[in-house]
C-alpha cells in the first residue's frame, strides 16, 4: 500500500509543485483522480489533463522540499485528453502511451500502475464528443472525430483520420474529407451546449 503524504497520496512537494505549474493554464482544474510513480518522477491523471514529470528528471527520486528540491513548474508536461488520439496501457512493458492529433507520441514507464491505466481509458473517451467512419473509397476511410477539453470551457476540437492505404494527396480525397467534416458539424453543431 503507497503512503499517504498530500492529496490522494501524492508527496506534498509534488503536489505543490504540480498545482504551480497549472496556475497557468486556465479551465484545469487542479485535483487529482489518479497518479503513479514514473521512471522519472510521477505522471497524475487530473479531471482535463494527464500530467507527466515532477521528479528531478534522474531517477524518479522524490525531491526533499521546494523550492531547493528541483522540482519547478517547467518540469511538468500536460497533454488534454481530447489531444490524445489513441493509446493505452502495456502490462509487459508498464508503460502507459499515447500518440497525438498530429503524430507525436508520448511513453511513461510506470513501476506501479495503480489506477492511472483505467483512468487513461475512461478520460479518453470522455473526452469523445461524436465519432463518425464516413467511407471514400471502398473499405478505405476517414473518420471524423469531436474531441472535447474536459477542462472548464469545453471547446470541441475537430479531427479526421484517414484509413491505412489512403492519402489526402489523392484525387477528390481532400474536398470528401472537407465535405464529410462539414457535414457532421452541420449535424452536431461547433459547441458542446446542449449535448
């Protein structure tokens, strides 16, 4: 069983620290769901965001006390849910990672999981507003996705995902993308209200 130091367990130094580092980003709210220790120092799942670092970068070692501790805002890295576009738990690996709208991807080697995993799933989804496969050519698609901030304004972000084997540069595929995504906004509306 994990110790308890500060807000669902979390060292009270690291709590700190990572409540510094959201002061910033306005409609996050600051309470923990979930959290685990990384490689590196700890990854917490919040109502909006999941947020990784807060150790010293080396070890994963808990610092002593802020602020000498090393520990400073600029350690945290928070990824909205909604910019998540897949990823998951590996229990053979015990890491929780995730590739972004855009490409990048993200990986953090958890020792303990505790319930960060299932959390990971659950905010993922939450955060999916309406999904649509529209098909283009043959089996070969888009789809269409809504994602919403989970945190306070809940602004809906807009993505379409084509289907292996098919690119935007083909002929027509582009103006099908645009039409079926205006379609589904025409449907659903730009804002959440309502739903």
């Amino acid at each position: 069983m994990r110790p308890r130091f500060g807000t669902r367990g979390l060292p009270p130094e690291v709590h700190a620290s990572w409540r510094r580092s959201l002061s910033d980003r306005q409609g996050v709210p600051a309470r923990i769901l979930a959290w685990a220790r990384s490689q590196d120092g700890f990854a917490v799942g919040s109502p909006s965001v999941l947020s990784v670092g807060g150790g010293d970068g080396t070890s994963g070692a808990v610092p002593d006390a802020l602020p000498d501790s090393g520990v400073q805002p600029r350690d945290w890295r928070h990824i909205g849910w909604h910019e998540i576009e897949h990823g998951g738990w590996n229990a053979e690996s015990r890491s929780l990672s995730w590739t972004l709208y855009g490409g990048r991807r993200g990986r953090v080697e958890l020792a303990d999981p505790a319930r960060l995993p299932e959390l990971f799933r659950e905010r993922v989804a939450a955060s999916i507003a309406v999904e649509r496969f529209v098909p283009l050519r043959g089996e070969r698609g888009v789809t269409v996705t809504a994602r919403r901030d989970l945190g306070a304004a809940g602004t809906l972000s807009w993505h379409s995902t084509l289907t292996r084997g098919l690119t935007g540069n083909e002929p027509g595929v582009a103006d099908e993308i645009a039409a079926a995504e205006a379609d589904l906004r025409s449907e659903y509306g730009s804002t959440p209200q309502g739903w």
